[in-house]
C-alpha cells in the first residue's frame, strides 16, 4: 500500500475491494481484514468513497472461505514531512 501511495499521483484515486470480515489468515490462501488489520491497511490513505460497504459484516461471524468484498475508494493523505510524494513525482517527470 506505501508503494501505491507513493506512485499514485497526490490527485489520484484508488479503487480498493479487499475480502471484509473479522480479522483471520487462512494460511497460504488469503487474508480477511477486520477490526484490527483494515485501519493498518488503509493507513496514509482516506475512504472517500465505498460502493456495497455493509458496517455490521466488519464484526460479523462466518466462515473465511465466505467473501464480502466491498469496493473502497481511496484517496492518499498528503504527508506532513514536505510531502515526499510531490518531489518524487516531479523527479519522474524531469528524468522523462
């Protein structure tokens, strides 16, 4: 997700559907983000949009091979350190 921040332009926006539930690793197969994983996945990003986002199956028991994945539009937070991701984006374009 840093890696996607960092490339998507400061205007840019992300279109994120990951599988929602409570927290699990099903080991070599997949994650669900929960309670706990969802915030640390989404950190340096704001939801400024979701599309099928039902707030009560973020707690709700069932089974991991079940999927809920709603769509999260995502939007970067600009950093506080001189937003790095503006000096990046402008070093790309001079190197072109």
């Amino acid at each position: 997700m840093q890696n996607l921040n960092r490339i998507l332009r400061p205007e840019g926006k992300l279109y994120l559907s990951v599988p929602i539930g409570p927290d699990v690793v099903a080991w070599n197969l997949h994650r669900r983000y929960g309670e706990f994983r969802l915030p640390k996945l989404l950190e340096g990003w704001e939801v400024v949009g979701r599309y099928g986002w039902d707030e009560e199956k973020l707690s709700a028991p069932r089974h991991f091979t079940r999927s809920y994945e709603p769509i999260l539009v995502l939007s970067p937070i600009n950093s506080s350190d001189g937003d790095s991701r503006s000096s990046s984006s402008n070093r790309n374009k001079e190197e072109l």
